[in-house]
C-alpha cells in the first residue's frame, strides 16, 4: 500500500478511486477486501469502489 509519512504518527495514503491522498487516521470511509485495507476521502468513493474493486485496485497499483 503506497503512504507518505506526514507527521510522527499520521500516514496517508491514497484513495484508490480519486487518487486524493487521505490519513488513516481521519479518512471517513475504509474497507477491506482480500485482507488490504483501502482508505477513502469520502464514502462515496468507497461505494464506487465496492461495485468494481478490481477496476481500482488495478489503476491503483499502476500509479505505484
């Protein structure tokens, strides 16, 4: 999973679906799928995601 250390304790990471980088800490919507954990900016990205996870997983994992 791609992170960027912002702060001593805060990790981003990026949103599969919009590409926005959002802190695990704070994102508003996550989920699991295949035993990774995906964060979201917003829960509307996560419902995207939910209907064709595949498609994001692949454009997320060429963009690494």
């Amino acid at each position: 999973m791609k992170y960027k250390k912002k702060a001593k304790s805060d990790f981003t990471h990026i949103d599969p679906v919009c590409g926005m980088e959002v802190s695990y800490n704070t994102a508003p919507a996550m989920i699991t799928h295949e035993n990774k954990t995906y964060y979201f900016c917003a829960d509307a990205c996560r419902q995207t995601f939910e209907v064709n996870p595949e498609l994001y997983i692949h454009k997320f994992n060429k963009t690494q």
